[in-house]
C-alpha cells in the first residue's frame, strides 16, 4: 500500500530531538529517513518546522534544500507568533505562490498564544488564498515547561468559523481531547486532523489499546474517514512500528483514504 506520511520533522541539528532518537535507537538523518521511507512505501513525506521559535516562516531554507535533496518530502513551514509582520506575510505569501510550501503550521501551547489571536490571521487568510492547510498543533506538548491550555482543539473551531475558505488540520487529534477534536471536525467542513504522535518513542500493547479506541470512537462519531490522515510524527517514533499501530487503529475499509488519499487531495500533491 502506498503511504503519505502528513506529519515528519526533519531538523537534524535540533538537539532535543537528537537526543531523543538516539536513546530510542533511530537514526534521525537524511539517510536514516529515506531508509525507512524505502522500507515503508511512503511516497511523499510532509517535513514540518522543528525548532518552533525559529523566525517565520520557520526553517524554509533547510526545508527547501531538503526537498531538493530527497524529491519525496515536502516542506510545511511554522510562523512565529513573534514574527508575522507586513514583512514575514509576504515572505510566506511567495513560497506559497511558488509552490515550495505547501501549508504553514503553528505552534499553540509551545508558544503561549492562542490559534484565535489576530496576530495570525493574515496567514489564515493568505493559506486560504492559496488552497493549502494550516496545521495546528493540538493536545499534549513535547516537554513540561509549555501550557497546554494554549493547544486546546476547541480553539479551532472559532478559527474555522471565521475563515470557511482556509483548511484546517488539527495536528494528533487533539490528544488527549479526542472527544472535543471530533466534534470540531464533525461540524466544521475546513476543519481535518492527523493521526500523529499518539506514542512516543516505542510502542506497547497498553499503548495499543488506548490507541486503537481513541481513534475508533473520533471515526465512528464524526462518520468521515475522509477527514484524517496518517502521520507518523517521525523520529518522534519508528516508522514501520507507528503505520503497524495505525492500520490496526484504523478499520481495513478506510486505510487507502487515511493512509493515501486524504492528504494527497489536502495538500494538493
């Protein structure tokens, strides 16, 4: 089967993570990624900024030149909370014209600074403009020291509300506010989410079960399988490992469009 992974980083000098892969045994590289997208039949792998305070749009240079090195990923940029003038709009705006990103993210609960804060707005409306998502970090943040209040999913649906011409992702489901995730995709037509980062690092049979129900009861209660997508949140966990855990969370009957589809249509590959 043939996969879009919605959600990689590919930051290789961010040392967070660095230290995190090699305690974990993966090899965070741009070898060791395309080993495992060789392995793994993934076609195309979205990168996303890494280094969140990183001045908008986050870390374009690094990801353009990926791309450029491996035809398989695609970059997504962040913006910066504390970098979004006049000046930083058009700078997004161009990539977006070239077509050398192909969505922006931000970084809610890493920055404290609410999705419905106006200082993002113009991104909301230059995304729209353009046809590509905006993927929002939601739920559970990499570290102690964030305030998750900040990467609650109810925030989205103002947002979405607001701005029914741009597509919005809510990054890993919102976990662990899979109930309130799905409501928000439920009613909103522009609102999808990603099926990231629900463990990290190796998985475990308890894992599993935490998993497989979570992600079960969000496709039963908004009925649109059409409205998630794979992504594995790598090297935040192994590849292989984290699609296994996902096929086996996801009914047999929705894996072409979760697995393929659904972000080939999003991110207009």
């Amino acid at each position: 089967m043939k996969i879009i992974d919605a959600h990689i980083h590919t930051n290789f000098a961010f040392q967070k993570a660095k230290d995190f892969t090699q305690q974990q045994g993966i090899n965070f590289s741009l070898k060791g990624l395309q080993k495992e997208l060789d392995q793994n039949s993934v076609q195309t792998a979205i990168a996303i900024t890494s280094d969140w305070n990183a001045p908008t749009p986050g870390e374009y240079s690094s990801l353009i030149k990926q791309c450029q090195e491996e035809p398989r990923v695609r970059a997504v940029c962040s913006i910066n909370p504390n970098y979004t003038s006049a000046k930083y709009q058009k700078l997004v705006e161009q990539a977006m014209r070239r077509g050398s990103i192909m969505g922006i993210k931000i970084f809610p609960g890493y920055h404290s600074v609410y999705p419905s804060d106006p200082c993002y707005f113009p991104f909301y409306r230059i995304a729209g403009k353009y046809n590509k998502p905006v993927i929002i970090h939601s739920g559970d943040t990499f570290g102690s020291q964030y305030l998750v209040k900040y990467a609650h999913p109810l925030a989205i649906d103002e947002m979405a509300v607001k701005f029914p011409k741009t597509t919005f992702i809510i990054a890993h489901l919102g976990n662990p506010w899979i109930r309130d995730a799905a409501e928000v995709i439920y009613k909103n037509k522009n609102v999808y989410a990603d099926l990231s980062a629900f463990c990290i690092g190796h998985t475990h049979g308890n894992d599993f079960k935490r998993i497989q129900q979570d992600i079960q009861w969000a496709l039963s209660y908004t009925g649109r399988p059409d409205k998630f997508l794979y992504g594995s949140d790598w090297p935040l966990s192994p590849m292989k490992e984290y699609i296994d855990v996902i096929k086996k969370a996801v009914p047999k009957e929705h894996h072409q469009k979760v697995f393929y589809d659904n972000a080939k249509r999003i991110f207009r590959l």
